[in-house]
C-alpha cells in the first residue's frame, strides 16, 4: 500500500481528496489501480502507455523518469507525489 | 590621460568567473568533498547575469534585437534583474511580466533598475508569467522577448562560463548539483563537466511548489521549458520549502554564506547525494544570495512551509 499525494489540480478527479492509499510494486502498477477507481484520471496521467508529458511522480522524493519510468518500484509505505510540470526559473 | 588601466569599462564585463568555494564543515566526511560556486556574486546578485547577457549578445548579433527595442520577460526576479540591468547599459527598455506574490524586494529591484512590471496571477505562479509574456508578445509584435525559457544562449551561457570554470577549478567532479528552473543550468554546465568528467551524476534539485501556487485549471496548462531535456538528468530530487530552509541555515551556520532559497535547497540535495557517496566531489551551484528574501518570514520561523506556500521562491 502507497499514499499518493493528490495536486489540486486533479482533485475534482478523485472526489476532491488530498491523498489516497493505493495498491501497487511499480509506479504502473499504482496508477493501474488509481484509474480503475478513478477513471477519468487515465487521460490525465497517461498517454499512449506512457506518463503524460506534463504529469510528473516522485517516489522516495525523487522523478521517476530519471529513476525506471513507469517500472520504478513502489515499496510498501512509500509516498507517491503527483505534481503537474510547473516553469520555474525565476 | 592616457591612463592604462585593466578596470573594466561596464559592469556586464564582470559577469561570470565567480568564485568556487569548499565547504568543509557541510560535507557528511573528509573524503568526500563539497564546494559551492557562488553565483550571488555576479553583478545583479545572481546567475542570471549570465544569461541575461549572453541573450542580449545573442540578440544583436542576429540583428533580431535593433538599438532601443521594448524587451519583455516572464520572470519571478532574478532574470528580470539581471535583464533589467543588461538592458539599461545598453540602452533598451524593458517589461517584465512577474506573479503577484514575489517579495517586496524583488519589485523594488526591478522598479530601480528601470524594469516597468506588469502582474500576473500569484496564484498561477510561473506558469502564469509565462502564459501572459506570450500573450502580450503576441499582440505587439514590435515586443522582443529573449524567453529565456527556450532561448539556447541561455544553457550555452552555462556551458561556456559556469562548466567551464567549474572544469577549470577541479580535477574532479562526481556530482554537480543545481536548482531546476528553466533548466539552463543543468542542461549547459552538465554538458561541459560531462565532457571532462564522463562519469559525473547531474543532479536537479526542484521545487515542491506550495498547494496555492500549484492552481492549474488543468494538467494541460502545465509547462516543460523547451531547453529542458529531463533525459539529460541523472537525478531529480523534490525539495519542500522547508526542506530548503534547513539548507539555508545549515549553509549560514556552518559556512557563513548566506543563501537564497533555491541555494537552500541545493544544499538539501547535495547533502542526501554526499550521503551516498563513499569519496569523491560535490559541485553545488548556488543562484544567489539571501538579501532579495530578508523580508520573508521563513528565516526564524518555527514552521517555515506555512509561511512560504503562498508564494514562488525561485
């Protein structure tokens, strides 16, 4: 089991929730079982199999596409971040 | 007079060859060792100067930019500084286009130093300059925007100047670490310390954005700066605010070198990758200094992220 921080840009997506508990040992596997319950979050987090390009997940703190993408290992307890890709920069 | 001198004759001359400094008393042990390249000693006060300069030489040499041509830049500050300085010495005016929740500081600079600013919602952060820079460039064409968010002359900036010194200084880098923005940082300098040194870890160190600064309307509002190659990376770590914070007054405490909040979190970053390591050197870019960030809270706050979530820190 994983908690997922939810951004509030996605929340009308899963009835306004800040965090939910998920099931999963990947990355892929997490978001399998979140769209499931929640599909309307599929076209928001995936396109064509893989992330969409302006959704990024942090597991363990860290961006998964500079991990293992979509097959980055979810251990139980960890905390997965969902986060739209924001300009920084100054 | 005839004088012969080796000053200067502009302040853009003084851009860049910032000092690297080790910091001894922040590294986890002696073998591995940390240094710190201090980017808030550039001209306008951060690493900005580099790239505000190296878009305006980039600019005229194309004939894109005419003498006395309105700039216009989305910018949280330190851009709009640097631009605003660059663009004063050499004769253009400028117009930024700044959240409405940046400190009180970073108005004041831009205002000085000749910028005129135009608001964009807080509550869109950069993502929201952005979107209405490209607006108004849009509907006056006579506008020239360097947009450092794709402007190439912005990672060459760091791959000719901050790499280069950086290689220069060393004879050995395994971990350059940096604060994640536009991307031209990681993406110029990693290039240049990759060249020498194959093997180095490219670290980002990126912003957990407080929830009211993250009020997309939706995913597709969300913004992947064109000169930011995320495969380029090696690593890409997520810093809270107050994580941040705690770089900041570990790097005080222990160093003496006061921080902006990016720096701040580059320590937290460059500390949890020391940690990994057995021996070997740890780079840390440093954007710029504390002063732009005395009016904020968070430094003697017993709950640094409650008073920052309001606003974009860098």
């Amino acid at each position: 089991m994983a908690a997922v921080r939810i951004p509030p840009t996605l929340r009308a997506e899963v009835g306004g929730q800040r965090e939910l508990e998920a099931h999963g040992s990947t990355v892929a596997e997490v978001i399998d079982d979140l769209v499931e319950r929640f599909p309307p979050l599929r076209s928001q987090l995936l396109e064509d199999g893989e992330l969409a390009p302006f959704v990024n997940v942090y597991v363990g703190g860290e961006d998964v596409r500079t991990r293992d993408g979509l097959q980055t290992p979810v251990a139980d307890g960890d905390q997965l971040i969902l986060l739209p890709a924001m300009a920084g920069g100054n | 007079m005839g004088t012969e001198t080796t000053a200067p004759a502009s302040l853009l001359d003084l851009v860049g060859s910032t000092p690297l400094v080790e910091l001894p008393r922040l590294s986890p042990r002696p073998s591995v060792r940390l240094y710190a390249k201090l980017e808030g000693q550039n001209p306008s006060g951060s690493v900005k100067d580099r790239v505000a300069k190296a878009m305006l030489d980039a600019a005229e040499a194309s004939g894109e930019l005419e003498p006395g041509r309105r700039l216009l830049e989305p910018t949280s500050g330190n851009t709009g500084i640097a631009l605003a300085l660059a663009a004063r010495l050499r004769g253009y005016p400028l117009t930024c286009v700044v959240p409405a929740n940046v400190t009180s500081e970073r108005r004041r600079l831009l205002s000085l130093y000749g910028a005129e600013i135009v608001e964009s919602p807080g509550e869109e952060g950069s993502n929201g300059a952005v979107r209405l820079a490209i607006e108004l460039a849009e509907e006056d064409p006579s506008l020239f925007m360097p947009f450092q968010y794709a402007n190439e002359a912005n990672p060459r900036a760091h791959y000719e100047g901050t790499g280069a010194e950086i290689v220069a200084a060393l004879d050995r880098v395994d971990v350059l670490v940096a604060g994640l923005g536009t991307g031209g940082t990681l993406m110029g300098a990693g290039e240049r310390i990759r060249e020498s040194f194959p093997d180095v870890i490219v670290a980002a160190a990126e912003p957990l954005p407080g929830e009211e600064v993250m009020g997309l309307r939706s995913l597709d509002d969300g913004y992947v700066p064109p000169i930011l190659d995320v495969s380029k990376l090696d690593r890409k770590l997520l810093v809270t605010n107050a994580e941040a914070v705690g770089g900041l007054r570990l790097l005080l405490e222990r160093e003496g070198v006061l921080g902006g909040v990016s720096s701040g979190a580059v320590i937290h970053a460059a500390l949890r990758l020391a940690d990994e390591l057995e021996e070997g050197v740890v780079v840390c870019v440093l954007a710029d200094g504390g002063w732009k960030y005395l009016s904020a809270d968070f430094w003697d706050a017993a709950d640094p992220e409650s008073t920052m979530e309001r606003s974009v820190w860098w």
